[in-house]
C-alpha cells in the first residue's frame, strides 16, 4: 500500500499535469490565430509569461487544494 503522503503528491502532480497540458494548447491555439505565419520562438516568446502567470496563479494554488 503506499503511503497516503505519496498518494497526495501524485495528486498534485497529475492536477499539474492536466492544467499544464490543457493551458498550453489553448493558449497555443488562441496565439494562433494572432501569431499566423510567425516562428516558433515568437509564438513561444508571447506563451511563455501568459502560461507562468496562469500556472502561478490558477493551476498551482487549483492543485494545492486538491482539485476543489
């Protein structure tokens, strides 16, 4: 049986994972739309403080409840 402390941390993580997962590629597809025809760096130079900001501030504190 595994402890109930590793039960919660894969929890955490596997919450993590799906926002990190789901975030990203709405926020790909929606800088799609406004990034057509730019490189790869610009696009991911426009995603990456969109998607710290919404991991900071919606995902983790989201996970650290528990999903609730």
């Amino acid at each position: 049986m595994f402890p109930l402390a590793l039960l919660t941390h894969l929890r955490f993580l596997g919450i993590l994972m799906a926002g990190a997962y789901g975030l990203i590629n709405v926020l790909l597809e929606a800088l799609a739309l406004v990034t057509d025809g730019w490189t790869h760096w610009g696009t991911t130079l426009l995603a990456v403080p969109v998607m710290v900001l919404a991991m900071v501030h919606l995902v983790i504190p989201f996970a650290r409840r528990g999903g609730k």
